[in-house]
C-alpha cells in the first residue's frame, strides 16, 4: 500500500499543487514586487522603492486611524467572543433539557454571509436609533460597537460549538478528583477545565483574531466606513485605497503587503503564546 501512495502520489498532488502555484503564489509575488512600484496596470509598472510604503504612513492618515480602528476593534471582540462562547460552552454541557436545539440556534448566524449580516443589523440598529433622530453613521461610537455587536452575534456559536468539543474531551475522573479534593466550582474552571481545553483556545483565538482584524464585507455593508472613513477598518482601507484614488494602485498594494505581514506575525505571536500553555491529557 505504501509503495502503490508513493508512486501515484506525484500524481495526485501535481494539480493541487499546479494551481495553488498559479493562483496563489504566483500573484502574491508580483503583488510584493508591484508595492515597490507605481502603476495602473501591470503593463505600466514603474520602480519607485519604498515610496509607496512611507506614503502610506505620512499623506495617508486614513491608514494610520484605521489600523487603530482595527486594532482596537479586533481586542474588544476577541475577548467578548471568546469570554461569552465559552460561558455558553459551560452552560450547554450540564446536561440541561434542549441542549442540541440551543447549540443550533447559536450556531445558525455563522452560515449568514457577511454583506448580508451587515444590511440587517444596519436595519436594525437604525430603527433603535431612529426614535433619535439619528443613524449608525451620526458617530464613529455607534459604527464601532455596533460592529463589536454584529462580530458577536457571528461568531460566537461557532467558537462556543468549539469549546464544546473542548469541555466535553475532558475526562471525568479529573473532574472527580478535583471534586473529591474539595476544589470549588470556579477554582475547577480555573484550574482544571480551562487549563485541558487551552487546545479549543488557542484555535478559537486564532480564528476570532483573523476574521475581525481582516473583516471587509460586514464593516463594508454595516457604515462603509462612515463617518467620514472613521469606521474604516484595514481591508476597507485598502480596498478604497487600490479602486478609489486615481495613481495610488502601489500604494493600495503597500498597504496590502503590510497587512499581510501584521496579520501573520500578530496570528503567530498569539499561537506561539497560546499554546504554550496547553497541558497534555
């Protein structure tokens, strides 16, 4: 069997591994070559160094507030979503009456599409406000937790079905002994339950970390970034950056490579620290 996988397996790993060469790393190459170019099309390409990356720091301060905006965006919905999915994780592993019938409905806004979600709790948000006078545009404070709202309303039933799976892996005698030992139910939860499940952690942080510092579609459909580009996160940056100011292309893609670079180091630091604290069973 092991020798029949080894021959056949060029073969069925060259197209996998023919178009993930052609439509990923090919163009993820030209777009580091063309930051450090000013263009329209390809075509055109012209080497201008590190001028599109120090152009987006000092004549683009839309850039600047926008990576706070993410950053902080990104902090404040990590810890609700996490902190909220696992005390629904604890809830819905003690064996209460309806149990599979709630995992579900927490589950069903994760199979929502982003624009969508965005129009709806763009709907429902301004008829709270209505009564007002105003919208969620009025201030940067409503687009801003009014999107920290939507990100929790997704992802929480996806991270909590996570912790589940978590929770319900820990063996039982551990719980007992810990029982036996006179342990309290919250120093149980913090001494034993959340130390056995740091694995569910550490891919909850990992997911709820990638979706909102690079979400795109909710914040373009929630406020656009308005008022006033005040709500603009990073994508939405880049993307009004790249299609909506004429002989900026190189700068649009700077500000992409950048935000691949922050991504990938801020998701490697958070992986390498997670799970150093995770405990073999």
């Amino acid at each position: 069997m092991r020798k029949s996988l080894s021959k056949y397996f060029p073969v069925f790993v060259l197209p996998t591994l023919l178009a993930f060469t052609l439509f990923f790393i090919v163009p993820f190459v030209m777009g580091i070559g063309l930051s450090f170019t000013k263009f329209t099309v390809i075509t055109n390409a012209k080497w201008v160094g590190f001028e599109n990356y120090i152009k987006a720091f000092t004549f683009d301060k839309e850039f600047v507030h926008a990576l706070g905006f993410t950053t902080l965006f990104t902090i404040v919905s990590m810890v609700s979503v996490n902190v909220i999915a696992f005390a629904f994780a604890l809830m819905l592993t003690r064996g209460l009456r309806g149990t599979n019938v709630f995992r579900s409905i927490f589950f069903l806004p994760n199979l929502i599409g982003g624009i969508v979600l965005g129009y709806i709790w763009n709907l429902l948000i301004n008829g709270v406000l209505a009564p007002f006078g105003v919208d969620i545009t009025y201030k940067s404070d409503y687009g801003f937790w009014g999107l920290v709202v939507l990100t929790n309303w997704q992802l929480i039933g996806y991270m909590m079905v996570i912790y589940i799976a978590g929770l319900q892996n820990i063996p039982g005698d551990i719980i007992e002994a810990a029982q036996i030992d006179g342990a309290s139910p919250m120093k149980t939860l913090f001494s034993v339950k959340i130390p056995m499940v740091m694995p569910s952690i550490t891919i909850c942080m990992f997911l709820t970390l990638s979706n909102t510092f690079k979400m795109f579609d909710q914040n373009l459909a929630l406020t656009a970034g308005a008022p006033e580009n005040t709500t603009e996160m990073l994508a939405l940056n880049i993307y009004n950056t790249f299609y909506g100011r004429v002989g900026w292309q190189g700068v649009g893609q700077a500000k992409a490579v950048m935000f691949f670079i922050i991504v990938a180091v801020i998701a490697f630091v958070q992986l390498k620290l997670t799970s150093q604290k995770e405990v073999e069973q």
